[in-house]
C-alpha cells in the first residue's frame, strides 16, 4: 500500500466498535424515497421543471463559406439546393435559410438567381418561413441587396452586427452598414435577425439597434459561435462556457429573445444539443460546418441527415418540433392567412 497520511490506529478503532456499517434511517418507511412530496414535509421532494419551449429547427443550406473543395456534397446550383430545401421541408424543416452561388460555386448576390431559387421554393411550400444573409460586398451586391428585400422574396434578414477575422477573412460591416440594412429590412416589412459571433458583437447591435431605438425586443438572434475567430470551442467545457455566456449577455440586453444557435464550426451538433437542452433554438446544415461530429471527421453528406439528426435530439429531450406557422409567431413574421399565400411574384 502506498504511503498516506490516514490514522489507520484509530480507523481500526472504530471499525472494532462498530464494524463497517452505513447509517440509515428511513423515516418515511415504508417508502423509502418519496418520488412526489416529502412525506415529512410535504415539499415536492425533485420539483418538475417548466416546460421547455417547443423547438425550431432551422436549416442552412450552403451558406458563403465552404465549397465542394472542403465538402464535395455541397449544394452550388439552383437545382442542387432546392432539391436539398426540398428534402428537409419533407422531413419537417419549418425555416430554411439560402444563399446562391455563381457559377464557380461561390457566394453571390444576385437577384435573379435568388428569384428563381425562392419562387420555386415557396410556390410549392408557401408556409415555410425563409430567410437569406444578403451580404453585400460591393455596390452590384447592395443593389441585388435592395431588389430582393423590396420584392419580398424573403421573410427575414439577418443583419451580422460584426467585426472580426473569421477564418482567413476579414469580415466587418460597418456602423453605418448595419444601421441602413436593418432600417431596410424593418421598413420593407420584413423581421431582422441579429446574427452574432462574438461577445462584442452583441454589444454592437445593443449600442447601434436596441438602445437607439431603430429595433425593439423581443428580437430573433442568430448565435454563430464555433467558428474560427469567434467563442472559442476547443472542448466540451469551452463550448459550454462559451455559450452560457453568451447567452447571458442576449439576455441582459433582449430579456424575450428568441435564440436560434448555429450548430457551427467543430462544436458542430454537440452545441445543437447543448442549446436544445438549454431550452434554445437551433439551426444546423452545411452553411455553417462541415462535420457532423467535433470528435471525428464524418463529413454531412445531405443537409437532411442533419435535420434528422436535430429533429431526434428534439424528441430526446422531451421537446417537441415548432411547426412553421408557430415559428413566424414567435419571429412576428406576418402567417400565410395575414398575408395570402406566398408566390414566386412577390
């Protein structure tokens, strides 16, 4: 036995007078463990939780990021990603978000492509909720930006409130930037989502948006934290200390808001998780990462394995999935009998 520091002369003392037992005395016998109220107290012994709200689970299809180089599954062609919309509205995606790609299968913003992309989608789902980044990088791109936020084709718009190097790139929109694009977006009709990476970020759009004025709570947060530059996600504890934390501070400055975290980065659909069990929203998909897993290098190969994946990790945790006219509710996006039923003209 390796050395230690224990009294051994008086532990074996004891043991002499009373051998090795275990006090135990059940004084509610003959039940031993009440499962309801204490039977002495009459205090609920393991008080039920409040419900958690139902979930949304939200789908990005492709985003800006990745290509097929880092994903060879990835959508880039109009075909390609409605047939990907398609198969997760079919397994019951409420919310899906688009970007369209050029024909080298990069990040474009063009309104035509939009159009054909989203009139095609909402003539055969006209209840699903849509939603599309519209960055623009140059004046082309802030006039595509314009067009498809003056037709309508979208039901909401988040506004990236950000500054920082995300990845190998310098990604910043600026004051003024993030001011115009949310009076655009509120001023067309549309709902603003506030899509935050880091802590500063949340206190750019508090500063700029909230305590301005120009937008008031309960708002609808986009929450990309396990992307490179962002909250840093190395472990499990990192991941969870980064998210209650950020989540604290939506909190401090949107006490109602309605959290939607991106499963992004290596954190990938353990932080899906996290947030579902938080009581949080979430979106998955191959916008925001490539892996299924942080722990290995599965890659997603259809955006609806992932939306099967989420809508499991839903039932397990004993919440049920919002359908898509809950999720304008709670968004404040005007419901198809409000508005008459979408179509590709808008």
């Amino acid at each position: 036995m390796s050395t230690n520091t224990i009294n051994w002369d008086r532990v074996k003392h004891r043991v002499s007078k009373e051998n090795v037992r275990t006090y135990w005395r059940p004084y509610a016998a003959p039940t031993i463990m009440s499962a309801g109220d204490s039977l002495i107290s009459g205090a609920p012994q393991m008080p039920r939780w409040e419900p958690l709200p139902k979930a949304a689970v939200s789908v990005a299809i492709n985003g800006a990021f990745f290509t097929k180089n880092e994903n060879p599954n990835q959508a880039q062609t109009p075909d390609e990603i409605i047939r990907s919309a398609k198969e997760c509205i079919a397994e019951g995606a409420q919310i899906i978000h688009i970007h369209v790609r050029d024909d080298g299968g990069h990040n474009v913003l063009d309104v035509d492509r939009f159009s054909d992309v989203l009139g095609r989608l909402k003539a055969d789902h006209p209840d699903i909720a849509l939603d599309a980044c519209l960055v623009a990088v140059n004046d082309e791109e802030c006039k595509g930006m314009k067009d498809v936020i003056d037709r309508m084709l979208v039901n909401a718009v988040p506004v990236n409130t950000t500054a920082l190097i995300l990845g190998d790139n310098l990604f910043v929109k600026p004051p003024h930037a993030i001011i115009e694009k949310t009076r655009m977006v509120v001023d067309a009709g549309l709902v603003p989502q506030l899509a935050v990476y880091t802590d500063g970020d949340v206190d750019n759009a508090r500063r700029l948006l909230i305590d301005s004025g120009l937008v008031k709570g309960p708002l609808t947060w986009l929450l990309l934290a396990g992307l490179p530059g962002c909250s840093p996600m190395y472990s499990p504890q990192s991941m969870i200390d980064g998210l209650v934390r950020q989540v604290g501070l939506i909190r401090q400055v949107d006490p109602g808001a309605n959290i939607i975290v991106c499963a992004g980065g290596r954190a990938s659909l353990h932080l899906a998780n996290l947030a579902l069990l938080m009581g949080l929203h979430i979106r998955v998909g191959m916008e925001d990462t490539v892996w299924k897993w942080p722990h290995r290098d599965d890659l997603i190969e259809r955006n609806v394995d992932a939306f099967r994946i989420a809508r499991t990790m839903v039932e397990a945790v004993g919440r049920e999935l919002m359908s898509a006219e809950e999720f304008r509710q709670m968004c404040g996006i005007p419901s198809i009998t409000a508005r008459g039923t979408s179509t590709a003209a808008e």
